[in-house]
C-alpha cells in the first residue's frame, strides 16, 4: 500500500526510467499513482528526465481538485482518474509515446501475443482504441471502457497506457508492449511473426512460475 513518501519515490524513479528506455520523449507521457483517496501525477509539461518529487502533483481522486500544489496535472488527467475509479484493484498508470508501439497503432494494428512475458504480464491481448483527440473526456472515456478488462492498451496514433498495482508492474507493461511491437514488426520483415495459439497462451497462462512471478510483482514499492 502506498503513502505519499514512497508513491513520490516510485514515480521519480521510474520516471526516469521511461526516459532512458525511449519510452517518451521531452514532456510526451504521463505517469500517475494512488495513495488512498489522492491521486499523484506529473505536472503538465515537465519532462520524466527533469521531474523531482514536488512535480508529481496531489489530485483528491473525489472531487478532482489539486492538492498542495500551484501546478497544473497532466492534460491527460482525467484517463488516469477514470481508471482509478473503475478499477479499485490498480494503484498505479503508465502512459508513454514508445515509437514501436506508435507505429503498430498508426497502422490500425495491436500486439498479439508472441512470446510468453507478454501473457505473463498482459494477459491474452491487448486492445486497440481508435484515434480520438488526446486530453479530453472522449479519450479517457474510450481508455476507462477498455480498463474494465485489461491493463494494456494501445492508442491509435498516440501511444500506451499500461495500469499496474503499483508503479513498477504499471511500468513493466507499458515496456513490454513495446517491446511485443518492436518483435511483431521485426518478425514481420523477417518473413512473418508466428503468433502464439489460444492453446499455447492458455498453456502459459496456467503456468505456476507465471503466477508467481505476478505475486512478487504485486507487493512490490520503494
Ligand atoms: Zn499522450
């Protein structure tokens, strides 16, 4: 369970590793995380390489108002308010600009599943939401219908948004689905990409060290 403290830790940490990743670029991206009723998240306009603890700005998740802050959220605010009040399960949302990813959903297509740390950590697939002008309530709503049941999605021409019980988990899906991108569209060069069978992504699936290795991700902050 996170406090303010370590929600602060988690998101200048990770952060900066969205940064070193090419996950985004400048100020493109956003990240949140929940400590009880407030919402924490980048400041609108400062970029993941710049931002220290005081830019991850205080939302109450209740009445969407700033708390202990002259600045601005994220323009992209209210998709990451919209999951959390969905989905009581997740503590955490990662939304990056990763070209490979960009460039599958420029092209009107998703991530299949390919190799098993994509079921691992994103379960049987990953939803495609179809352009819709960034920042608006048309946005969030189209994200917050698709977070009902997954915790990956791509974004038409625009990116990822990945959720997480925490930052890390958060973090480790959005980079997973760019590098499920990144193998799709190579693999696809290369002669043509052999997507996983239902059978075979039912097979990992059910695989115990999968659910394992989901467990130690849970309980995991700084
Ligand atoms: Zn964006």
């Amino acid at each position: 369970m996170y406090n303010e403290s370590s929600v602060r830790k988690d998101l200048v940490f990770y952060g900066r590793k969205i940064e070193a990743k090419n996950l985004v670029v400048g100020p493109g991206g956003n990240t949140s995380a929940r400590a009880g009723d407030i919402v924490y998240i980048k400041a609108s306009g400062v970029a993941f390489e710049d931002a220290t603890a005081n830019d991850y700005i205080g939302i109450d998740l209740t009445t969407g108002k700033v708390v202990g802050s002259f600045k601005k959220p994220s323009c992209e605010i209210l998709m990451h308010l919209g999951c959390y009040a969905i989905r009581d399960d997740i503590a955490a949302v990662v939304h990056t600009h990763s070209p490979w990813a960009m460039a599958l959903a420029s092209s009107g297509q998703t991530v299949p599943p390919l190799f098993p740390d994509y079921i691992g950590l994103l379960g049987t697939e990953v939803p495609l939401i179809d352009y819709v002008v960034p920042a608006g309530k048309g946005l969030a709503d189209k994200v917050v219908e698709a977070a009902r049941k997954h915790n990956a999605m791509l974004l038409a021409n625009h990116g990822v948004v990945a959720l997480g019980t925490n930052v890390r988990e958060a973090y480790f899906r959005a980079l997973t689905v760019e590098v499920a991108a990144q193998v799709f569209v190579t693999s696809k060069i290369m002669g043509g990409a052999r997507v996983l069978t239902p059978e075979e992504v039912r097979e990992v699936d059910q695989l115990e060290a999968e659910d394992y290795r989901r467990e130690l991700l849970k309980g995991w902050s700084h």
